[in-house]
C-alpha cells in the first residue's frame, strides 16, 4: 500500500515517515510511505492509497481533495498533537482506518 | 487574550493560508529555494577565500601562489553574480509547472526575455579613454543581485503570457504520431514568437526614456525605498521577526512564507557587505537574511531553549519525552515537534513566549551589532539548518557572532522558562490523574 504525507517543505515530515516504517515493519505490513511538498502530488500521488496532510498544509486541503477525488483516494489533516509527538504508530493508525473505511 | 485567539483563528488564519498559497508568490518562493543549493556552494568558497584565520590570507599565496585568490572565488561568481539568471528560469520553471504547462520552454523563454530587458554592452575604460564593448553579459550588475526584482517581474509576465497562449491553443499543433518532445518545442514556438517580440518591444520603449533600461526604473521607483524601508532598521527588524512569530501561532511556517516575500529585498544588502569586504571597507549593513537566521535558534520561537529546559527541567513525562524527541530536530533549527508538540501552536500560553523571545534577541543582536560589540552578517549564505553557535560564527565570520547566540540562548530560556513551568505543571497534573484512575479501576478490577 502506498501513503503519501503532504507537508510545506519536507523536513519534519520525513522524520514521521521513518517513525511509521518502523511501526510498519514491526507490525509485518507492506507499507510505501514518501512525503512532499502539496505541488508535487499530481506526479507521485495518482496511486497513493491514502493522503494525509501536515497540519502546516492543511490549507492545501481543498486542492488535494479536488486532485485525488476522481482515483478515490481518501483525504485527511493529521491532529496536531500526534504530529508534533511525531506519533507514528499513530498516524499509520490513521491511515490504515482510512483506508478501510474506502 | 481571547480576543486575540479568536482575531488570529478568524480573521488572520484564512488570510494567511490564501497567502501561502498564492500560485505567484508560491512560485518565487520555490525560485529562490531551489538556488539556494547553488549560493550555498558559492558561499563555502567565499568562506575559502576569506577564512578568517589570522594569516591565511599569506597562507594562501604562500601555498598556491598569487592568481588563487581570484580563482578560488569563481564559483561565487558564477552563483550569486549571475543570480538573475538563474532565478527568471526557476520562477518561470516553477509557476508554469503549477500551471500544468510546459516548464521547461518557460524557463528558456524567461531567460531569453530577461537578457532582452537587459544591456547587452558594456563600459570599459582604457587610458582615461572609455570604450563601449557590445554583445556582453556581465557578471554581477543587472545580471546579478541588482536584477533581481526586473528577474521576478520578467518570469511571471512571460510565463503568465506563456500560459494564456498554451491554454487558448494558440499554437503550432502538430499532427498526430509526432513525437511529445517534438510537438511542445513546436507548441512553444508561437507563444515564444510573442513574447520575445514583446520583450523586444519594452526594451525599446524603455530606451526612450532616461532610464534607459527598466532595471534602472524598477532600482529607482521600488529597490531604493524599500531598501531605506528594511535596511538597518530595527522596527523593520522587529516587524519581520513579529509577522513570522504570528504565523507560527497557527501552525504556518512563517519564515518560509514571510522570507519568500522578503528574499528579494534582501538579497542586494548581504550583496553590498560581501562587496565591502572585497573591498576592504567596513561592513555596511546589519540587516541581512542571515541577521533573521541567527535569531531563530532552534528554529521559529528560537526553540532550542525550549528543548533544552525539557529535557534538564521538565517534571512531566510527556514533556521529557517531547525535549529527548526534539532535541536532534532542534540542533538543526527544526522546530515543528515542539511547535505542534508543546503544542505552541494555538495555545495561548504558548503564543507570548514565542512572539517575545525573539523579539527580545532581535534587539539585542541589532544593537550588539550596531555598536559593533558584535561583529555583523559577512553576507555569506549558509543552510538555515547549521547548528545555533557554529552558524553564529560562520555568518559573521567572527568568534562574537557564535558567543552572541550562546547569550540568546540564556535569555530566551529566561523568557521561556515561567510559561514552560505552567504547561508542565498542567501535564503533570493529567498524568497524576491518569495514574489515579488506573489504579481505581484496577482496584475495581479486584
């Protein structure tokens, strides 16, 4: 599965990303996990399972939403709080529920 | 303090987001960021040429002999002294890709449209005698920092032209099985036609008149007020350090938002200091964006400090966890595991320590500077991510610029210390009742 994590310039966002494949790897799921920038998403998201947003970029909401409404790809802004805990376990929660819920 | 909440979440927030989203200023914006690489390069041999180590400057033609001075600082030459070039393809590169359109022959296009607003000749005086010398592109001048805002101005006209054209398909259309690569070089051409026909004709209407270029236009009518505006100004100072701090407080970065803006503005003041070092003149200005990058130690709320206190004085769990967490992020000016993490961000208590602490520093480092306790911004341009204290001395080449941040760091402790001790005393509190509730239920259990 493939989760995408937008964010405004990438740096905090990467940290989150390796905290989730470490919780992927321990829990034995195939995860591909990047972060970019909002402008990118028209050339890595297209087969993403699920978007989820920085709290930084939450205004970018609306555009991701528009993008990935046609390849049904749920939507969500990560809490605060978990993203500033840099909660991983967390955020794959998350996304993993999203995805269910398609 | 409500009041102000609720004017920050209602009014300021939605404005704020349109801000930083805006599809040109996103496009300046990402311009600069992706030269950054190549002035930092540039910057790591003016800090070869100039280290400053007493006696390198002899070290240096002892060792390599007499032309390596100014061969050594080429790549400076190349970089920061050709900069508009590089930045009219970047922003028209970056807006036409927001644009969906082809980017790369915006990018070419702006380029060929900046060198047509720009002299191509040059002065040369030999024997008391001046020469003009045509078809040359100066390295530095308009073709440098001095061009900067005419570089902006050229690739959001050219690509926004570029764009209307593609969109309305006014274009060359080639027919079907010829290769894409093939069909948008031909796809570009008229639009491109336009453009530099257009380009072309500005230049002429501009050489009607007394400012011959319109780079001399835009210096005179924008570059030199809004220089008097920024430069060595400690309200201007204050006000950037101020707006940056307030977007943070709704979970915006704020310094890349605000510096996007700023940026251009800047960057002929870090231009002049290197230039006055060159020259062996003292250093002009204490305003550079490297001035704004000494004060955020830790990154925005200078939270270096905050990390520290955590980890050596926080009572509660959580908050020793958060300061451990935080603290490898925050060497290298990160700062977004304590701005959602504290959480800074929307929290009342939160937002006045991180408007004042740096306001405080701003001060302090201004007038340090302006009283020359502290030596100022050589004009050098390093990462943002350097480590607080390292960074301190790189950016001002001087051992005062690495103990100025160590004093900052102490008095935004200072400021931030009665605010962190409230937060930690509420979460030491959850805890305790956290704990209490566990162990009730555990006893019902039993």
């Amino acid at each position: 599965m493939k989760i995408v994590l937008v964010c405004f310039a990438g740096m905090s966002t990467s940290m989150l990303v390796s905290r989730m494949e470490k919780v992927a790897i321990k829990r034995g799921i195939e995860a591909d996990i990047i972060a970019i920038p909002a402008t990118e998403i028209y050339d890595e998201a297209e087969d993403a399972d699920v978007i989820l947003l920085g709290p930084q970029a939450r205004y970018t909401l609306d555009e991701v939403k528009k993008f990935a409404s046609p390849y049904k790809i749920p939507v969500d802004v990560i809490d605060s709080r978990i993203y500033g805990m840099m909660d991983g376990e967390a955020v794959l929660d998350m996304a993993l529920e999203l995805i269910s819920n398609k | 303090m409500k009041k102000f909440q609720d004017f920050l979440e209602k009014k300021f927030a939605p404005f704020a987001i349109k801000l930083a989203g805006q599809r040109h200023l996103a496009a300046i914006r990402d311009g600069f960021i992706s030269f950054m690489p190549f002035l930092i390069i540039g910057s790591i041999f003016i800090i070869i040429q100039d280290f400053p180590a007493p006696g390198w400057q002899e070290l240096q033609t002892q060792l390599f002999g007499e032309g390596f001075n100014q061969f050594i600082i080429l790549p400076k030459r190349v970089t920061y002294d050709l900069m508009s070039l590089y930045i009219v393809a970047a922003i028209s590169y970056k807006l036409a890709k927001s644009y969906r359109i082809d980017a790369f022959s915006a990018a070419m296009i702006g380029i060929s449209s900046f060198i047509l607003l720009t002299p191509i000749t040059t002065t040369i005086t030999i024997d008391e005698v001046e020469h003009i010398v045509p078809k040359v592109i100066t390295v530095g001048g308009w073709y440098g920092t001095n061009g900067i805002l005419v570089a902006i101005i050229t690739a959001l006209i050219a690509t926004e032209m570029f764009n209307f054209f593609i969109k309305k398909g006014i274009t060359i259309k080639m027919p079907e099985g010829v290769p894409p690569a093939v069909s948008r070089a031909f796809a570009a051409l008229v639009p491109g036609l336009i453009i530099i026909v257009t380009m072309l004709l500005v230049r002429l209407l501009f050489l009607q008149t007394s400012y011959q270029y319109i780079h001399e236009f835009i210096y005179q009518i924008v570059s030199v007020p809004m220089q008097g505006m920024i430069a060595n100004n400690l309200g201007g100072a204050i006000g950037t350090v101020f707006a940056i701090s307030l977007l943070w407080c709704i979970g915006l970065n704020g310094g890349t938002i605000v510096n996007g803006i700023m940026r251009p503005f800047w960057v002929p003041l870090q231009e002049a200091n290197l230039a006055a070092i060159e020259a062996g003149k003292q250093i002009p200005n204490i305003i550079t964006e490297q001035f704004f990058d000494m004060v955020w130690i830790g990154g925005a709320g200078a939270t270096l400090a905050v990390v520290l206190i955590l980890i050596f004085k926080a009572k509660s769990k959580q908050y020793r966890e958060l300061g451990k967490m935080s603290l490898a992020p925050g060497i290298f000016n990160i700062n977004e595991p304590i701005m959602f993490g504290l959480p800074v961000v929307l929290n009342p208590v939160g937002i006045i320590p991180l408007i004042l602490g740096p306001i405080a520093i701003t001060i302090v480092n201004y007038v340090s500077m302006a009283l020359n306790i502290v030596a100022r911004p050589t004009g050098v341009i390093i990462p943002w991510t350097t480590p607080p204290v390292l960074q301190g001395f790189l950016i001002t080449g001087h051992i005062s610029g690495a103990i100025l941040q160590i004093v900052d760091i102490l008095i935004v402790a200072l400021i931030w210390w009665p605010f962190i001790s409230i937060m930690d005393k509420r979460k030491v509190a959850e805890e305790a009742e956290i704990t209490t509730n566990n162990y009730n239920n555990k006893s019902v259990k039993a």
